[in-house]
C-alpha cells in the first residue's frame, strides 16, 4: 500500500500573495486568479501531496491528509480523455474543511457525493481537457490551468464549474472506494 509522505510541491503556484491572505480571500474576483505565465497545462499544481502508481488498484493510505487539504494520485491510462494530461489520469482527494461541508447547505451539491467529508474528483477539465490545479481559495479550490478568456474555469469544493467555460459543469469523478473508519481514524482510496 502506497502511504503518502508530506512532499510539498506547492512551490510552483504563482498566484499573488494578495490571494494568499485569508483576509482578502472573500474579497477576490474570480477573474483575478492566475497561475502565472509558466503553468504547466498537463499536469495539476498546487496541491500538499502527490504519489504516482504505477497500478490504479493499488491503495493509497490518506489517513494523515488534514482538513482543506488535497492530494493527488496519477496513475497512466491509455483513455483519449487523458491526451492533454500526457495519458496520466489525475485525480484529487480533498478532505472538506467545516466551512466547506457547510457550503453545501447552501446548495444542492450534497446530492452529489457519498460522503460529505471528503470529494474525488478527476483533474481534467471539463472544457477541453487541460489539467486542474488547485488554488489557495477555500470556496474555489480548483482552477483549470488553461488561462485565457476562452478557458479560466474554476471549480468550488463540491466540483462545481463556478466561473470560466466549465461553468454550471461538474468535474467529472473516477470510479472509486474509500474506506473510512470511524471519526476518520482510516481512509483509503482505491482507483477502479
Ligand atoms: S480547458 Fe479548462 S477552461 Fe478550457
């Protein structure tokens, strides 16, 4: 079983700090995020984790993933949705913090998960395909890295298009498990 080790691979966000400051973060336009000019577009940023498989059937231990966090597991496939992500299928766990769970109440994303407290979804865009990061933005946690006027989708905690072309799309999400155990004691994630 695959455990995931803190590997920190956010050092290649480019968003501006002001986005960074919990203070102004619900003060931002959505339309003012960036990744900055060097983003790659074929594979996710952003994120506190990442572990590569080399067979999706094999488990990946997210016990230790923290509230508001995501990781990322890549595995190949040979599925066309995957051209622009270099045939690497991405897919994103995050574990809802409280404030993200208490989104939902607002909304009827909640019909669209199993469990509330975490979201597994597929880092490809709905539009064209291009890779999802994720972004320093609790109520927008992912932004396609294709930027421009024709793209720019950006997606709220349930996987929700909110803005850009993916707009009123979901993020399309991978056949699955997850095994908890109580009060998150365990949980791991298995591709299909
Ligand atoms: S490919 Fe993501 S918005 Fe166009």
């Amino acid at each position: 079983m695959q455990k995931l080790t803190r590997r920190n691979v956010i050092t290649t966000l480019t968003a501006t700090s002001v986005l960074l400051c919990p203070a102004v973060l619900n003060a931002h336009k959505d339309e003012d995020f960036s990744w900055g000019p060097s983003v790659d577009t074929s594979k996710p940023t952003g994120q506190d984790r990442l572990v590569m498989l080399k067979d999706r059937s094999e488990p990946v231990d997210v016990t230790d993933l923290g509230l508001g966090q995501v990781a990322v597991v890549g595995v190949p496939t040979d599925h066309p949705d995957y051209f622009s992500t270099g045939m690497v299928q991405y897919v994103a766990i995050l574990r809802r913090s409280p404030s993200q769970i208490a989104a939902a109440q607002k909304s009827d994303r909640t019909a669209t998960v199993e469990d509330q407290r975490y979201l597994v979804v597929n880092l490809v865009c709905p539009h064209k395909g291009f890779a999802i990061g994720i972004t320093p933005m609790e109520d927008r946690p992912f932004a396609c890295t294709k930027e421009g006027k024709r793209h720019h989708s950006i997606f709220d905690s349930w996987g929700f298009g909110v803005h850009g072309k993916s707009s009123g799309e979901y993020m399309s999400v991978p056949k699955y498990t997850l095994d908890i155990e109580g009060d998150v004691t365990k949980a791991v994630l298995t591709l299909a």
